[in-house]
C-alpha cells in the first residue's frame, strides 16, 4: 500500500516518466479547473485554462532544477523579474491556485498516487463545503446601498430611524464627497427585515435626501470574498 505513494523519478528522467508526470498533471489541472467551474457559477474562461495548465507548468519547473542548485537560483532569479498583473481574485479563485500548484510540486517530484488522491480530497471537500453554503450565510441576504445627501445635512444621524426601521443590519462603509464638495456619497451595506419592504425603504430614504441619487444593489462577489 505504502508503495503507490513513492516516487517513480530515478536519478535520470526518461521521456516514459516525464511523460507520464505530464499526462498526470494535465488531468489533475483539468479536474480542479472542473471543480472551480462547479462551485464558482460565475467564472472566467482565462482563468479556467490557467487553473487546468498550472499543473503542468509547475511540473515542468520542478523537473528542470530538480538535485540543480544553480538551476534552481536561476528560475527563481527569472521569476522574480515578473510583474504579475491581475485583476483581484476571490478567496475561492486564490484557494484553487494553491491546489493547483500543489498538485504540480507532487507530480514534478514524481509522486503520482499522492498528487491524484490529493487533488480528490480537494475536490470532494470544495464541493461539500460550497454545497452546504459553509461561510455564505453571513453575507446571505446582504446588499449594497449608496444615498447621495446635500452637504448641509449631516450623515451620521439622518437615515439611523428608516435603518431601525427597514433594516437588520447596517454599516456605514464609505463616505465620499462629489460635485465640487455639495454633495455626500454614503455607501452602506445593508440587511433588510423584509425584502418586500424594499421600494418603501427606497421611498422614505428619497423623502429624507431630498429626492438625490439612491442606489441599492446586491454586493458585488469581490466584496463577498477575500
């Protein structure tokens, strides 16, 4: 039993195993881009490919300074003259990177059987955790809202009534000055006490700001995660 989990490498890499870490890591990479897929409804096609391909480039990588100290401070050298530049990822984007490289340092080690049961264990744990909604009921339910007010009034005390009133929870989140300075923008992230309640929140807010710009919106999925 032990023996599934050691290393097929030998001191020289033959095409047969570098062949065989490749193949298993494109398969690897094609399972955890398949689960990201699954729990993350709303992906990019980009990162998709990048998560199936990690894998076997971190694979690549390993095998090219394995037992090479000078290789090794070479690739480190080349890597740290690039400037990674992406949009911000989710906590759930950042967590499949990680497995995705894992999973490329196991197979480019030539530990085959470790890297497949792994990946599995990953898999099966994401799709029982985003199943059960671990970590989502907190921010179920939250929205957005952004109430432009005058100047004149002031913003710490205006809406705190309608807020009792209409809402269960209530942050204030930002503050930002607009139009040369006559104008406040409050951005708050809000729960309310009864969805169906919501074009009456709106309309009282409106009587209150002086019929300015409101805008309620759910949060946006960067804001729901890392």
């Amino acid at each position: 039993m032990d023996s599934i989990f050691q290393s097929i490498l030998t001191t020289t890499l033959t095409p047969k195993t570098f062949l065989l870490c490749t193949g298993a890591s494109v398969l690897l990479g094609l399972l955890i881009a398949l689960c990201y897929m699954k729990i993350c409804k709303k992906h990019n096609g980009g990162f998709v490919t990048t998560i199936a391909l990690l894998p076997a480039v971190v694979q690549i990588v390993i095998m090219l300074v394995n037992g090479n100290l000078g290789a090794g401070v070479a690739v480190a050298g080349a890597f740290s003259l690039v400037r990674f530049r992406s949009i911000p990822g989710t906590a759930r984007e950042i967590c499949m990177i990680f497995v995705a490289v894992a999973a490329g340092l196991a197979t480019g080690m030539g530990y085959l059987a470790f890297a497949a049961v792994f990946v599995l264990v990953m898999a099966l744990l994401a799709l029982i955790y985003a199943g059960l909604g671990l970590g989502d009921k907190a921010a179920r339910g939250k929205k957005s809202l952004v109430v432009v007010i005058p100047e004149t009034i002031n913003y710490t005390e205006v809406f705190s009534d309608l807020f009792e009133r209409y809402t269960t929870d209530c942050e204030l989140v930002s503050v930002k000055t607009t139009n040369m300075g006559s104008l406040f923008k409050l951005s708050y992230e809000i729960r309310l006490k009864d969805p169906a309640q919501e074009k009456e929140f709106l309309d009282a807010l409106r009587t209150r700001n002086g019929n300015l710009e409101i805008q309620c919106a759910r949060l946006a999925e960067n804001q729901l995660n890392l």
